[in-house]
C-alpha cells in the first residue's frame, strides 16, 4: 500500500509534525499539490492520526504491540537503555519503579518477529530477564488532549493547576 516516497513523507512529519506541505514536498523535492494529496490519502486510510504524528501501527504492517518489563543489573542501566535505543522495534522506553526496573513498548509484524525482537533485548549486556505482556486490541490511543482540558478549565476558574 505505501511506497518509498510515503514512508519518506510519514517520516518527516514523525521528525516534524509541524511541517508545512511546502516544506515537506521542498525536503522531499516533490510538487505541493502531490505531497497534500498524498498527506489526505493518508489521512483518511487511517494511517496518519489526527495529530499529524501519530501512526496506526497495525495499518503499517506491525501488527502485534508488546509491553516489556525489564530487569536489569543496576550499574547496567545505562548501557541497557543506549542498548535499546538502536533496536528499530523499540517504540518508548521508561524506567520504572515496582516490578522490573525498565519499562518498553515493541512492535512487530508476526510472533516470529516480537520473538526477534524479544532475543535482542535478552542478549544486552546487563538484561537479567523480561516479562512480556500482548496488547490485544488499542481502546484509547496515546492522548493529551484530557489534561490540556482539565489544565483550561481550572485557568478559567482561576485556580492553580493539579499539575503543580
């Protein structure tokens, strides 16, 4: 469904999300009329989110999301988390507190390849083990949107923010 030059458009609104489509079609030495019609096909396949940066994962073909609890030998963290950072199926990782010391999410096209992926994670240097949890079905993708709501509602009734 996509080809080289719409990997390459989704890439730089990754990068970018505030990019104009003129400087998409300039960085991408296309016509703005072809980078806005092809912005508009990817927004209503559904591939591109309304935020202009997130993507639906399982319309790109990574159909299985995993979270990944890690534990780590503890002068290792650094290394683990750098470590991380190169693995392309890596999507976030925070440091936790409770079970495990770091926290990740990974897509993957299959089983096979969260299993690749999975095997990565276990050769690094300092990765003790890992817990695995499939996510089966996104109910609420990632969003702000709530907290910048709450954040406008107590401004307009003068009170200082929850958040402070």
């Amino acid at each position: 469904m996509l080809d080289h030059t719409d990997i390459r458009l989704l890439r730089e609104l990754v990068r970018d999300p505030r990019s104009q489509v003129s400087q998409l079609s300039e960085s991408l030495g296309m016509a703005r009329n072809t980078a806005q019609a092809r912005m508009q096909r990817l927004f209503r396949s559904g591939i591109l989110r309304r935020s202009g940066r997130e993507l639906d994962l399982a319309r790109l073909e990574y159909d299985v999301v995993a979270f990944v609890t890690i534990e780590v030998t503890h002068r290792e963290l650094d290394g683990v988390i750098s470590a991380l950072r190169v693995l392309d199926q890596v999507l976030e990782v925070h440091e936790i507190s409770g079970r495990g010391d770091v926290w990740c999410r990974v897509a993957a096209t299959d089983t096979h390849h969260l299993q690749s992926a999975l095997r990565s994670i276990l050769r690094i240097k300092g990765v003790i083990r890992t817990e695995t949890v499939l996510a089966l079905h996104e109910h609420i993708p990632y969003r702000v949107e709530p907290l910048l709501d709450r954040l406008l509602v107590e401004k307009a009734q003068g009170r200082p923010s929850s958040g402070n």
